[in-house]
C-alpha cells in the first residue's frame, strides 16, 4: 500500500512527539551510576565456553543432495534419544567448497552440557554403517589442544618419594616368621624363628609419636592381607593399613565405626562393616585399596544374605557376590556393577562358594591367578525335588557338573530361619584339585542318619568331572584335605570323646592312578578336630572343647606319633604359613558374651615345634587374637617341591651350617653382652674403691682414726648340741 505526502507528514510528525516524551522521561531518571567507576570485573562476561557442544567426526562426505536425509538418519539414530522435546537441537555440518561436500564431522548443540556428555558417553563408537564408526568429542576439550602451546614447556621436576618395600619381612636373614598378638590395650608383631627353642623377639608395638602420648595402636581387631602385604587395624574412625620396614601408613579407609573387614585375593580390594544390619542402611562399602577410593555400598540384612562375611570373593579378584533370595548377586570389579546386568537365578540357594582356582577349560589343569573361576551352590530337597549341588563356570554361567540327592537332612529355625543343622558342608582342597561335600542324610523312617562323601575331581575340569563316593555311617566330625596332595582325613564316632580318623588317598599322584582307596585308620583318639601343615604330612590330632585341649602330632607318611601335649582349654590352633611352628591359644571374645565367661582364665599362648615340642609359653590376660603372618604363594612348581623333598639331605647340610653360624653369632651376642655389663660393673667397682680410698685418706689426714680389719682377731669356735635321742630295741 502506498501513503501520500499528507499522510507521511502525519507520521513523521507523530514520531516527533513520541520523541520529545521519551526525551522528557530521560530527564526525569536520576542515574546515581558513575560510569567512570566501573572496573572491567564489575562488567558481565561472556561466556565462550561451548561445553553443551560435541563434535562428531568420521561422518559420510556427502553433497547438498544428500545433506537432508543424512540430517534425518542422524536425528532419529543417534541424537532424538538424548534431546528433551522443548529443545531444538542445532546440526551443523560444514561444507567443503573445492569439492562441494561435507568435511566428514558435524557440530551437534545439546541443551545442557549434562545431555552432551551422555550422547558421547552412548555414541563414541558407534557403528554408523560398514565403512563408517564415529568418533565422538566435547568441543572444548578440542578447542583445549587447538590452544596448546607448539613451544615445549619442561614439566617442574618433581622429586621422587621412595615408598616403603611392602616386602620387606620376606627377605629376612634367618627366614623368621612373624606374628601378631592383641592383648588388653596392647597390639605386638612378632618374630620367631622356628623350630628354634627360643622366645619371639619385637618387632612392633605402635607408632613411637602415638604410644609417647599415651594412645593405643589398636582399640578393636586386625587382620592380616591375604598374602601379608597389610596389617589393617581397626578403629572407631574406620580402618588403617600399616606396612613397609618403618610400620608407615599406607593408606586410611573412613568408615565410622567399622566393624570387620575383608579383602580380596589378590589385595587389590576391600570390604567393610560397620556392624548395622538393617536393609535401609548401606552399611557395607567397597574400597580400592591403592587409592583409597569408595566404589560402592551395600545394605546388608543377614536373614536376606546370610552371616557374615556376606561376599565372596573370586580367586583373582575380579568378581565378587553375595547370595539373596533364589539368586547370587555376582558383581565385577572394579565398577561394582552386577555381572550382564543380572543375577545368577539359584532356586532354593542356601549356601554358595567360589573355587579356590581358576581351570584350564581347554587343556585341562588349575591355576592360582588365571583361567576360568567356578561358582556352586547348593539347595535342598522341596516336596519331590531333590537336594541339588551345581557348579557354573563364570562369566559364561554355563553349567559345569550338577549333582542330585535325596534323603539329606537339613534343619531351620522356622523363627529366625537360622539353619540348625546343615544339610552338606564343603571342604576345597587348597590347589581347588579336589572339592568334597558331606552330605548328612537320614534313613526313610527319619530315625537314624548317616554321612557321604560326594568328592569331585576338578583338576579334569575340561572334560567330564568326575564324582567319588564314600559312605560312612557313623557321625563325621571333622573333615580335611592335606595341602597341595590328593589325601585326605577325617574324624568319625558316636562317642564325644573320642574317635576314629581315616587316611585316604585319590590316587598316587601319577599319571592314570585315579582311585580313591584308604590308606590306614587311626582307632580311639582323643580329637574332635584336624590340623595339617601348610607344608602337608605332619597332622595335630586336636582335642579342644569338651575334651579341654589333648593334642597329638602326627607324621602321617611314617604312621606313627611325634608327640602328645596338652594346651589346657585351647580354643584356637594354627600353623605358621612355613609349617615350622604351630601355636595353641587360649583367646577370649573382644566384646562380651557366653564364651567370654567360660575364656576369662588361662589366656594365653604356646609354641610348638612341627614335632611337638615346647618352644615358648607365655600368660596374657584379656588376650583376644593371635594371628600368623601369611606369605604369598610359592613360586617352586610343585615339580621342584617334590624334587626337594626327595633330595632333602643335599640341601639340609646347607641350612644346617647357617643354623650353626646363625647359633654362633646368637652366643657370641650373649657373650658380648655379658662382657660388656662385666666391665661396667668392673668400672664401678674401681671408682667406688678409688673413693673410699679418698675419703680414707681425708679422714687420716683429719685425724680421724678408721678401723681396720686387721685390727680384729677371728675366732673360730665348734658348739655341738644334742637336739633329741630315740632308742629302740629290736627283737
């Protein structure tokens, strides 16, 4: 529509008037604002940073005619699931104007930065089609090396901080072991060498700055590392690892009134406890070890998860779980999540347990850090269905063996839902070669019960696995495997003091010789329970509890009996990790109940010999926990070991003439000692003499008459009395 020269004058003169008011109003305004004031930091800043922006690249180049559809792919694929629907995502792709194209990336504006890194979280890497897999990027951190430097800066020269050498007790002259006692406020590490008849010597009592003040190294328990790399104590705080030479800290956990504490295989991590046990409470937390990081927390209700410790770990520490209701919860490390996003379903579940080892799934064998890692689980029989043992290689969950049986007794608390009476029990041989599960059944009348051996032959994982049965039909009291051997033993009687052990073997140990047969039987021994060294072969027969601590060592290769001691209410017996030395306590519970009253006297240790004999004892009221410093594995192959042990002589003579240096140098200490308080003694002896002389001369020069010895004459006189005579006549 065109105006005419009237009607522009009209507007021109309304705009006029619209101006002269504005100008009016402007007047009006008191601007109390000194611009000669203002700072530039008083100024708003733009904000440049682009941290909702990425970038994709290693995109299709295609041209003008293409741009719209792949727009869309892009949209629908990729970008829509991040986006909210009240924002418009901005999608650049710049064109290449040499060869009218795209350049291969594109520029993809978010409404947040939060939704920017989820899209590169889920899509860096994602398979656009065959040829093309993008590569996704914040663009501020390209922006970041667009704006470095091309000038080489040195980095400042940091100083190095030699750390502790975590294993430092390892490479002990005198091949000492070490251990830890905690009594009343007192915490002690310990050394011993053994079989030496010689008292332990200090290593440790707490840090000298704390234990000057007055404060205790420890107010509750502590633990050892798998492999003995870390002392952790504990405290109302949280937890401490001690190590290294000079007992440093080596790393603090913040946990408020922990509890107890469990690591992993393969020390890398650690579980904590406060002690609560309450579904609402994440009582239960995670820890990296060399960091100190926090990685997750659990609740932990003991009816849902069963007692403590609720986690296990497996043999290489890359998996750990804890059972539930029908399943086992089985989480990888180190993000904690549960394994493929599911629970392994366990119908019935009442017990789970990881191998000891991983296995060979294509050649067969084991292996301590390596291979495919086992999990099994056992429930029991339901109505019709029988009680059943499985084992599952993991992470596949693929069903190893499985195992059915009837007629197994097993009891609950229909209350609490406590078991009463364990239906199985399951011993791994300490290799994970062998894996035996008693089964306790009952007859069809529910009168009597007896016991079997279900004895599984892993070491042929690869293949079928193998399954030995043995039956015996009087009680099983104790069961166990030998280390590192295929033998066994086990105590069995009606009689609760005494019993029956039997010795038997899952074959020779030779290639082919795979029958389980029995070796001998040990008849009416005073023992309820049976301990063998690390080492295998020698046995302590215990009998602890009612039978009050009767103890017989064993050599089981000869059949014949070492020693017999008594350690009068031993409740606790170990073997120190070389199997030189094996220490009977008498221990009482930390904090109060049933035990602690029957525990309260006689608290104490005692070390003996691997042949029985005494060593050193010692009395330790409120003496809570006597612990036995672990090793790593060995690193001989079994091979090795066994070429030693049958060439044992040609390498005694070497460790017997540094013994008798070790002797040596110990008698010539005494000796110098000795000497060394002789001649202060001697030191003082002639200034007290010099002394007296003094003073002697002092006093004569002052006319001071002094006796003498000689001025007395020693008489000598014999006085015979006659205290009583009896006379008797004889006939």
């Amino acid at each position: 529509m065109s105006l005419t020269l009237d009607q522009i004058a009209i507007e021109i003169a309304a705009a006029d008037r619209e101006l002269e008011q504005l100008a009016a109003l402007d007047d009006n305004v008191v601007d109390d604002v000194d611009c000669d004031t203002i700072n530039e930091e008083d100024l708003p800043t733009l904000d440049k940073t682009m941290t909702n922006v990425v970038v994709i690249d290693n995109m299709p180049k295609v041209g003008d005619a293409k741009i719209k559809k792949l727009t869309s792919v892009l949209r629908k694929k990729c970008i829509s699931n991040f986006s909210s629907g009240t924002f418009e995502n901005h999608l650049t792709m710049p064109m290449n104007e040499a060869t009218s194209k795209t350049y291969g990336f594109a520029f993809v504006e978010f409404e947040t930065s939060q939704a920017a890194r989820k899209f590169k979280a889920n899509i860096n890497g994602f398979q656009f089609d065959k040829k093309h897999k993008f590569s996704v990027n914040m663009y501020d951190e390209i922006q970041t090396y667009a704006d470095t430097s091309s000038t080489y800066a040195a980095p400042e020269e940091v100083k190095f901080d030699r750390r502790d050498d975590l294993y430092w007790w390892l490479k002990d002259g005198d091949s000492r072991d070490q251990f830890v006692v905690r009594q009343a406020k007192n915490t002690e590490v310990m050394w011993i060498e053994g079989p030496q008849i010689t008292p332990p010597d200090m290593c440790h009592d707490g840090p000298p700055k704390e234990k000057a003040q007055g404060k205790t190294w420890c107010e509750m328990e502590v633990h050892w590392s798998p492999e003995g790399l870390y002392l952790a104590t504990l405290h109302p705080q949280g937890l401490i690892l001690w190590g290294g030479p000079n007992w440093r800290k080596v790393q603090r956990f913040a946990h408020t009134q922990v509890w107890k504490c469990q690591f992993s295989p393969d020390e890398r991590f650690m579980i904590t406890w406060d002690g609560k046990e309450d579904a609402r409470t994440k009582s239960v937390i995670v820890w990296d070890i060399k960091s100190g990081r926090k990685l997750r927390d659990f609740a932990y209700n003991p009816t849902e998860h069963g007692p403590w410790p609720c986690f296990q770990w497996s043999h290489d520490g890359e998996m750990f779980a804890r059972k539930g209701p029908g399943v086992v919860a089985v989480y990888s490390t180190p993000d904690c999540k549960l394994l493929n996003k599911k629970s392994l379903r366990a119908p019935g579940i009442q017990e789970f347990f990881w191998s000891p080892c991983g296995y060979n799934m294509k050649e067969g064998g084991v292996s301590k850090t390596g291979g495919t890692p086992v999990i099994g689980y056992w429930s029991p029989e339901v109505e019709n269905k029988p009680a059943v043992v499985r084992l599952l290689c993991m992470p596949s969950r693929k069903e190893l063996v499985s195992k059915n049986m009837f007629e197994v007794q097993h009891e609950v608390d229909p209350d609490t839902g406590a078991v009463t009476k364990p239906g199985m029990k399951f011993y791994w041989q300490n290799a994970g070669e062998y894996l035996a599960v008693q089964v306790t059944r009952h007859s069809k009348t529910k009168k009597t019960t007896y016991t079997n051996f279900e004895i599984f032959r892993m070491k042929e994982a690869h293949q079928a696995v193998a399954i030995e049965h043995l039956e015996q039909k009087q009680q099983v009291v104790d069961f166990t495997f030998e280390p590192n051997s295929y033998r066994f033993a086990y105590i069995y009687g009606d009689s609760a003091a005494r019993g029956n052990v039997d010795f038997y073997t899952m074959g020779s140990g030779r290639p082919g010789d795979k029958k389980m047969q029995k070796l001998y039987t040990l008849e009416n021994k005073q023992a309820n329970h049976l301990y063998f060294s690390p080492m295998g072969n020698y046995l302590v027969l215990a009998g602890m509890g009612n039978i009050n601590g009767q103890l017989e060592f064993w050599d089981v290769d000869a059949q014949m009996s070492m020693s017999t001691q008594e350690h009068f209410m031993c409740n606790q017996i170990s073997w120190d990790p070389s199997g030189r030395v094996v220490c009977t306590a008498v221990t009482r519970p930390m904090f109060g109940n049933d035990a602690s009253i029957r525990y309260q006297l006689e608290n104490g240790y005692k070390l003996w010999t691997f042949q029985g004999a005494p060593m050193y004892e010692i009395q330790k009221p409120e003496f809570y926990q006597f612990v036995w410093r672990p090793r790593p594995a060995l690193l001989i192959s079994p091979e090795k070991q066994e070429h030693i042990k049958r060439n044992l002589k040609q390498y005694a003579a070497r460790f017997d003439a540094r013994e008798k240096i070790v002797r040596l140098r110990k008698k010539r200490k005494i000796y110098n000692e000795r000497m060394e308080k002789f001649k202060s003694w001697m030191i003082a002896s002639d200034i007290r003499d010099n002394t007296g002389k003094m003073f002697n001369d002092k006093r004569s020069a002052m006319g001071i008459v002094m006796e003498s010895s000689d001025d007395y004459e020693i008489v000598t006189e014999e006085v015979e009395t006659e205290l009583s005579v009896n006379t008797e006549t004889l006939v």
